[in-house]
C-alpha cells in the first residue's frame, strides 16, 4: 500500500535533515571532548570559542552558486562529503594544526547542509505542513546535540585518560553523513528548483511524486504547475537572477532585512553565551567535569521535547505568536537568571527553562521563517545571507562574552534579558504571518502589507490548510 502523500513527502523532508544532526552533532561534540585530559594535553588549549561553528559562515555564499547551479540535492551531498573530511582529520588529528583544518571542513560542510535543509524542505512541502516540515531542521538538530551530549558523557566515564575518549566522540561525527551523500539523488529534486530551470515537465512529474501518488493529471498537482509557471512567467520580467536585486526591490529588500534581523536576533536571546560557555560557568560554580556534561545531557532532553512540540503545533499556531513568546520568556528566564547568580551564585535550573522555550519557540522558526519567505529565484541567494547573519553574531557573542563575563558577571545577563523583549515587539511590529500560504503568495504578501503589520489582517494566522484547498479545487 502506497504512503499518504504528506507522509512521503515529510519522509524526505526528514532524511534531508540529516545534514542538521549533523550540525547539532558538530556545536556539542567540541564542548564535550575539551575537558578530556589527553585532549587538552595534545592540543595544549582549543577555547571554547574556537568551536569554528562561525567557519560555517564560509560555507554560505558557495552554497548559494551551488544550489541554483546544481540544484539542491547535490548541493546538499557536496556538504555532506566536505564535513566527511573534517570529521576525518579531527578524528586522526595528533597536532593542532590538523585538528584546526578538520574543525574548518566541517564548519564549512555544516554551513553549506544546514543552510539547503530547510530550503529543500519548504520548496517540497504541501502548504499545510510546511512549518511541521521545515522546523524539522531544529529537531534534528536537537538529536544531533543529543547524542553528542550522552556520547561525550559516556566516553568521559568510560575511557577517561586515554585518547579514545575524545576520538571515539569525534569519529562518530562521520555517521549520519554517510546514508545522506550515499541516498540522497534518491530523494525528489526540488520541484520549482526544476521549474526554474525551464524543466516543466519533470517537475510536473516531482510534484505528482510527492504530492498524488505519481498521478502527473491531480488537479492538486496542475494547480501547482500554474501557480509556479505563472510566478516563473512573472519573474523573467525582471530578468535574470542577481544579487543586487535583493537590495534594489523594495519588497526582496523588506524580506532580507526581516530574515537577516531575525537569524541576528536569536544569538542575542543568549543561547551562543550559554552553549559556549555552559562549561566554564559550572566550573566557577564548582562542580566537576562529570556533572557539567550530565547537566549538559538533560539539557540537551529538555532541548528535545521543545523542538518536538514546535514540530507539532507550528502549522496550527502559525509563526509570529510563537517566535514573540519565545522571546518574552527568554528575556524573563535572563531577568530571573540575573538575581538568582547575584543572590544564590549555585542556581542552574533557570538555563533549563530558557533551552525549552528557545528549542520550541526560536530556533526553529530561525531557519523556518526565512526558507518560506522569498521566491524561487532569489531563495538560495537570500537564505545565504540571512543565514551569514547567524554566524556573524554568533562570532561576536563568543568573542564578548568571556569578557563580559569577567569583568562584569552575572550582569551580562541583563543583556539578553533587554534583548528577548526587544526581540518580541520587533517581531510583533513588523513580521506578517506565513502559515498556510503557498510559496508563490510571498512576493504579493510582502509588497501588499504594509510595513508595520501588527493588528492588521497579515498579522493574523487563518485557516493553515486554506492555500491547500484552494488548489485542489483548482480556485488560487
């Protein structure tokens, strides 16, 4: 019996994320290897800094050459493969310049997966899930850091002192990146990445296959192929594809600027500040090295259960409500994080709450929000850039918090607490609401709305299966 369409096509959605335990497997197997004794005796001192999460920005703008040359599958395989070779250096490395080229292939690979994933999923997906399917990204992520948190906590009890114990975590970086440049060209190619391409019939075929059980005449399947014709038609207007026309139309403008504020905005709700340097606050607290990576393994379970709540309600709940509650708690968690480390220095519970609300509310919506948000011609180019934005405050936040954090303590915290409110009434201002529109709708919401969107009508989440219907009844 053949699978529901929406289940297959969220099956490949899934194998796609792959590229993103990736990731999340890359931003805490670092952290977890550098208190290991042999590690900090072959390599004398990696801080936590050096992470090379922010190489990942090197990655961007290939990508976006790549994938509108190649298309999106083989762009996510090439990233694949390079990681592949930075986990494979950092897994034999025996001086400091080999483990340093090994975290910069994989910083770069990273960039490059983490940038397509959510890219290739929103250019996949039927309308009605496609927030349950790019949000994805952050749940993969979670696993990935998951299981780099129990892997690094199992290895410290189980091999401390000798050099398994941090090259056991860094090989088995390597695994999941197998199955996805090995299956990949076996998942769809995007379907308007074809369209784009002038190749109407197979993505006429790509969007049956994923969409009516391979039935290429499914009106739900024709309505598509009109819509992403007739926004392909509109777009050869213009001209061919460049750069600058993400600065110089207004509406591209509006929408790189909302996505480059957005993916800036979530480092400084202080996640980078507590994934970097989780560590070195626990120690000044006192505890061991066990018991940083044991708090560390339930966060990475709390990070989890977030991330697997967003999955499930985003479609229903829309983009704007979640993103400005987020924010609001995470400013809340830093305000009460800020008097419970002035009175009662010993506290950690408070980093628990702020890892659920973050994993369900913000991460996710970071790399979802953008994916959705511009057209097919200016999708890999504008993704690029807003997801440069990520690595660039990330860059920043590590090199200012070890300094904050010795000259003015747990009053660094206060930052991020008058960040997260900022952070929501900019959201609630001027973000539309996304959920349940068709791709091919973004470029009339952005130049329709006006700039200041909240109490209007495009602040609103309506019926998120409503586009869907519409084109199944041929009415878009």
């Amino acid at each position: 019996m053949p699978l529901p369409p929406k289940v297959y096509t969220w099956l490949c959605g899934l194998f796609a994320s792959l590229g993103s335990i990736i990731f999340g497997y890359d931003l805490g197997v670092i952290a977890g290897v550098l208190p290991a004794k042999d590690f900090i005796l072959s390599f004398v001192f990696l801080p936590p800094e050096i992470d090379f999460k922010r190489l990942s920005f090197a990655g961007m703008f290939p990508v976006a050459y790549l994938a509108d040359k190649l298309g999106r599958r083989k762009t996510i395989q090439f990233g694949a493969a390079v990681y592949v070779v930075g986990g494979a250096l950092q897994t034999a490395a025996h001086n400091m310049d080999l483990m340093l080229a090994g975290r910069f292939f994989a910083g770069f690979g990273v960039g490059i997966v983490s940038d397509l994933a959510p890219l290739y999923q929103a250019e996949i997906a039927h309308p009605s899930i496609r927030g349950r399917l790019t949000t994805l990204q952050q749940f993969m992520l979670g696993i990935g850091a998951f299981l780099a948190s129990w892997i690094t906590f199992g290895c410290s009890a189980g091999l401390a002192g000798s050099q398994a114990e941090w090259r056991v975590p860094l090989g088995i970086q390597i695994i999941p990146a197998i199955p996805l440049i090995s299956f990949i060209m076996l998942l769809p190619e995007s379907p308007r990445w074809l369209a784009e391409k002038g190749r109407m019939e197979e993505a006429r075929a790509t969007l049956a296959r994923l969409h009516a059980h391979g039935d290429i005449n499914d009106k739900f399947v024709l309505s598509q192929v009109e819509d992403i014709r007739a926004d392909i038609y509109k777009a050869r207007d213009i001209g061919k594809s460049s750069w600058s026309e993400l600065f110089t139309v207004p509406s591209n403008f509006r929408r790189l600027s909302l996505g480059y504020i957005l993916q800036f905005s979530v480092q400084m709700t202080g996640v980078s500040a507590i994934q970097y340097y989780s560590t070195t606050i626990f120690v000044t607290m006192g505890f061991t090295s066990s018991r940083i990576l044991l708090f560390q393994s339930i966060n990475s379970i709390i990070a989890l259960i977030g991330e697997a709540c967003c999955v499930m309600w985003i479609d229903h709940i829309g983009r704007r409500r979640p993103l400005i509650v987020g924010n609001v708690v995470s400013g809340l968690s830093f305000c009460v994080g800020a008097l419970l480390m002035a009175r009662w220095p010993g506290t950690v519970h408070k980093t628990w709450v702020f890892n659920f609300f973050f994993s369900a509310c913000i991460g996710p919506l970071s790399w979802a929000y953008p994916a959705e948000i511009f057209s097919t011609r200016t999708r890999a180019k504008s993704t690029a850039i807003t997801s440069s934005s990520s690595w660039i405050s990330n860059f920043f936040i590590a090199q200012v918090t070890p300094i904050a954090f010795g000259n003015i303590g747990w009053k660094y915290y206060l930052v991020f607490a008058i960040c997260g409110h900022t952070n929501a009434l900019f959201i609630w201002s001027f973000f539309p609401e996304t959920a349940g529109r068709r791709l091919e709708e973004m470029d009339a919401l952005f130049t329709d709305s006006p700039v200041f969107v909240a109490r209007t009508k495009y602040a609103k989440v309506g019926d998120h299966r409503a586009a869907e219907k519409e084109l199944r009844e041929g009415t878009n």
